[in-house]
C-alpha cells in the first residue's frame, strides 16, 4: 500500500511542528493553546471543546493551514485515554448536583471525530482506535486510501498537559516512486512507541514529502527514489 | 463526493461469517432469534438508578459479569478455542469503557476501553491473538468489521474476531435520561406514537475469515463509514450520511438496491433518528423499498456492541429466509414511503443491508449475502 504524505503537524509541551518549521509552544502548556498559532479565522465552538478535542482540533487546524481538501476525506485517529476527563467530569455532575447533558454527551472516545468533521467538513470514512497503536493508525488511514479515498487525516491525541501531545499526517493518494518505506509490525505498539513522531522528524525541513509505503515485516524508515516494492 | 470504492474488491474471495454467537435480553443467539420472529420484547418499565425509563436488561443479574458473558458466548462457539493464535486478531468494538469503573471512582486505567476489551478477549481465551480497539459509538460494531475486513483482504491476518459488550448503567441511564432520549414505556421504533429509546444490555462476538464461500453460506460483501459533519448529538436532518455509506457498501457488494430482499435498520425509535432513516433508505431504495426491521422494541438500545449483536441476529434471519417484526410499530408518522414490518415476512431476496449511526454524526452500513 502507498500513499503520499500531503501535510503533517505535532504539538507537544514544548513546540509545534508543520510544514510551516519548527516553533517554541507560545502558551504554557497542551491546554493553553493560542489560537493565533494554529488557525486564523476564530472558531466560536473552541471554547466548549474538551481537553482532547481541542488538542487534536489544533493539531489537524495547523496541518491543514492553506491546503484544501474534499469533503470525502476520512479521519483515523488514536485516543490513549479515550474520553476519560470528561466522564470523570460527567460523573462528578451526577453526583453533585445534576447530570449534565452537554458533558454526557462528550463522554465517548470518538467525540473528537465531530469536532474535526464539522468544522473541516469532512465526511468520509472514520475509525477511532482506543489506545496508542500508532502503527494500527497507519495502517488503517493506508487501508482507506487503498479502498479510494482521495484523502485521509492519520493522528493520535494524549492531552496530558506534561508527557501528552497530538500528531497528524494527512495522506493522499499517489503515483509517486519517491517513498518512505514503513514495514509495520503486527504486534508493533510496544515497539513503536512514538511512530508518528519518528515519521515527523524525517518530514521536518524538507520541501517534498515522499510518500508512504508499507508492508508487513520489520519496522525501519528509509528513503528510496524512483524504485517501487 | 470523491470517495468510491474499487472495483478489486469484487473478487472471488469473500469475507465469510465463519461462527458467530450473540447473548442479549432475550437469551442465546437461538433464543433471541426465536424470540424475535415470535414478536417478544424483553423491555421492562423499571426505575433504575431512581429514573422511571424503560429498560431491557439480560435475563440475569449474573450475566453482567464480563467473565460470565464471555463464558456464555464461547459456550456456544466450541471452535472458539482453535483460533487463539498469532494469527488470529480481535478487535473489541463499543462505544464506552468500564462506565462502573467510572462510577466507582476506580483507578483511571480500569475504565480505558481498551483495557477492558483485553480483558475481555482474555476470558473469551483469545490472549494469545493480536488486539486492537475500536470505538466509533454507537456504530462501533459495524466500523470494526469494516475494518476487519481490510486486515483479511490483505491478508494480515487468517482470522479476525470483532467482539464487544454493553452494560446498562447508572453512568447511562443519567446521561440519556438528560438528554431526554428515553421512552417510559418502551421503544417504539418508527411508531407515530413513539416516546423515545430503550437501553439494552448484549453482548456479541463474530469469526470472520477471507475465502471463497460455499453455497448457502452468509457473506459480508460490502462495508461502509461516514460523517454527516452536521452535529455532535444528532443526526443529520436529510440523511445523507447514511444514505452514502449505504451507496458505498452497495457498489463495494457490487450488486444494485433493488437486489436488496430487507433492512436491519438503527431505529433507535427517537424522532429525529428515524426521520434521518427514512429519509436515507427513500434516498437510495426510491418508493419500492424492501421490508425493514428494528430490533430496538425487542431488545432495547445496545449500544456500541449493539451492531455486532444486529448484525448477527440479521444474518440468522437471512438464513431463515424470514425477517422478524418491528415491536411496537404499528403506523409511522414518517413522510417518505418506508416499508417497516409490523410483522414477521419473507425475505424475498437474498441480501440484507444492516444500519447504524451514532453521536458525533457516525454512519455505518454493511451487505450481508446469502452465496447461491
């Protein structure tokens, strides 16, 4: 399977990473993020995100700055601890006082695929994997672009505010011979444990992005040009 | 739209339902499938967690042990054993973790999905397979064995089990009772006289396998996802999320709507989403729609599992060549011209397209196929 990479961004505690370089994260951590960094145009629903929302909002905001994409394109995303400040929050509510419909009804993993998919317009294909198998991402964005989508945004999200961060790829269909090759392990979320991040810092800087290829095997990343598998 | 699916997956290899069980409010996958063509609802007017709701828990208490529910499934799966291998992936599909680990204020890690989904696998004895999670609401069942179905069309693995269950809680019926979803009487799926949903309890395990078929047997030929990109909570108001992971999974199926003998729909019984519904199967089926169902009358709202559990229960009664009654319905207030089964009717042809949709503007569809 192949596909190009068309855009990527990560945020950690520290810095944002896009197409665009490498800058110091302005505000002080993963949940004060200024929204001048990512996007320019005030989106009125930011506010009312969750900590994950928000997070992943401003990760796939900034790995789509300036590019346009269809509405057919897919989200596949990885949630590590799923929608758990929010439950924990909604059931504080219950206790408390009354439940809270708003908070309830963000208490599901997959809350954050309205949050992309509404402001992005993007109404494709989605698949939310509990847990950080980065590589299963991978794999599933590669297997939607296989069964014909033009496009698909790859990501996973950890809001915490110490050791979290949120990385996107956006990926898309390609004839290019120039690729990155990924053999994807089976059993790879032990040994894989930051592959987004890995790909990212082989993207950082360059002015093409080669494409994506996998198969299954060993992991290891290496440039090739103008061969195919 | 741009999305389309290739025409390679029309080939001779297809995705086989090699064994399948379901345990529900009605009893064992038999069971429940006796029930519903016999038109039983295991719906009871309750007050749980002190909220006067309409609820279709398990016949017992006991059964809400994940251990036992897993012990229950693979009772009736004897081959269950055979496929705890390397070879083998399980991907546990629902839409929310331990909501009692939640409730309980337990250690964070024990309400993660995926932790217990692990532990889930691991009682139906499948620890030594390969994991993977998958939450997509209340779609979530049908989102996994669409993508279990790409794991087998490349081969990554010989078997993939989809797997998952769903709990009635007080984590729940809080939270759908502030929204002002649940029936107090008991769902009514399409019925002009509906009052809201029911929460069910269920859990649900299917063997897939990529081979050529043998006659008779039920196939999964076409699978689809989609976003409405509308609301958070509801669903789209002209249904064309749906309508397009229909569109998708029929050409994925290669074959047309009028091919189509009934529909397992979502039908929550809440207005908005069987509006949305009835728009969806107008627009892909036009005014000559094959028969309908919802099981929801019968068994109450499963949840993330809950198209697993449908799904299943769908392919039992494509078998059978005999669609079940919608519980409950007896005239829709629906402007477009759906064809809900009050009754129990023939399935005239042999394929069946399944429905599910969920918060977050989440659509699935799959094609089940009878091989002929």
């Amino acid at each position: 399977m192949i596909a190009s990479i068309g855009s990527f961004a990560l945020i950690t505690p520290r810095e944002f990473i896009s197409p665009a370089g490498a800058i110091v994260h302005p505000g002080n951590s993963l949940a004060d993020i200024p929204r001048e960094s990512v996007y320019s145009e005030p989106y009125r629903h930011f506010g009312k995100m969750g900590d994950t929302e928000k997070l992943m909002f401003s990760a796939v905001s900034l790995a789509l700055k300036g590019i346009s994409i269809p509405e057919s394109t897919g989200i596949v995303c990885a949630v590590p601890n799923g929608s758990l400040t929010t439950d924990c929050a909604y059931m504080q509510s219950v206790n408390e006082q009354f439940p809270s419909p708003s908070l309830f009804a963000a208490t599901l993993p997959s809350s954050l695929i309205a949050e992309l998919a509404i402001p992005f317009t993007l109404r494709g294909p989605n698949r939310v994997l509990a847990g950080n198998d980065q590589s299963a991402v991978l794999l599933n964005a590669l297997f939607l672009i296989e069964r014909g989508c033009d496009f698909v945004v790859a990501g996973y999200v950890d809001p915490n505010p110490v050791h979290g961060s949120a990385a996107v790829i956006l990926l898309q269909q390609t004839e290019t011979h120039h690729t990155l090759h990924l053999d994807l392990q089976r059993k790879d979320s032990e040994t894989i444990p930051d592959l987004f991040g890995s790909i990212i810092a082989e993207l950082e800087g360059r002015k093409h992005f080669p494409a994506i290829k996998t198969r299954i095997g060993t992991f290891h990343i290496e440039e090739s040009h103008g061969t195919t598998h | 739209m741009g999305f389309c699916v290739d025409d390679h997956r029309l080939i001779t290899d297809q995705t086989c339902i090699v064994g399948s069980a379901v345990v529900t409010p009605l009893g064992t996958t038999e069971e429940s499938v006796t029930s519903l063509l016999d038109g039983k609802s295991a719906i009871e007017i309750s007050c749980p967690y002190g909220y006067p709701v309409s609820v279709a828990p398990f016949p017992d208490l006991k059964y809400q042990n994940p251990k036992q529910l897993a012990s229950l499934l693979s009772d009736q799966l004897p081959d269950l054993p055979t496929y705890n291998s390397d070879e083998t992936l399980v991907i546990f599909a629902a839409a929310k973790g331990s909501t009692e680990a939640v409730e309980s204020g337990q250690s964070p890690e024990n309400s993660l999905l995926q932790n217990q989904g692990k532990a889930f696998a691991e009682a139906l004895g499948l620890e030594q397979s390969n994991f993977l999670a998958i939450s997509n609401a209340c779609a979530s069942g049908i989102a996994a064995i669409d993508a279990a179905r790409d794991y087998l069309f490349h081969h990554i693995y010989e078997t993939v089990i989809v797997c998952g269950f769903d709990l009635i809680s007080q984590f729940t019926v809080t939270g759908f009772h502030s929204l002002s979803a649940l029936s107090p009487t008991g769902a009514r799926p399409f019925d002009k006289d509906r009052s809201g949903m029911t929460l069910g309890e269920g859990a649900g395990i299917v063997v897939l396998q990529q081979r050529v078929p043998q006659l008779g047997e039920i196939v999964i030929s076409g699978s689809a996802t989609t976003n409405d990109a509308n609301h958070r909570t509801g669903p789209s108001r002209d249904g064309s999320g749906l309508a397009l992971a229909i569109t998708h999974s029929l050409k994925e199926s290669g074959i047309a709507p009028e091919e189509i003998g009934a529909i397992k729909c979502h039908g929550t019984a809440t207005p908005y989403n069987d509006a949305m519904e009835a728009k969806a199967l107008t627009s892909v089926f036009g005014n000559n729609q094959p028969p309908a169902v919802s099981f929801k009358g019968n068994m109450g709202h499963l949840s993330g599992a809950g198209s697993i559990v449908e799904t299943i229960l769908a392919a039992e009664l494509l078998k059978r060549k005999q669609l079940s009654g919608t519980f409950g319905f007896n005239r829709t207030d629906c402007e477009e011209p759906i064809n809900i089964s009050a009754s129990a009717v023939a399935i005239a042809k042999p394929a069946m397209a399944v429905l599910a949709a969920g918060f977050g503007g989440l659509n699935a569809c799959l094609i089940l196929k009878e091989i002929q």
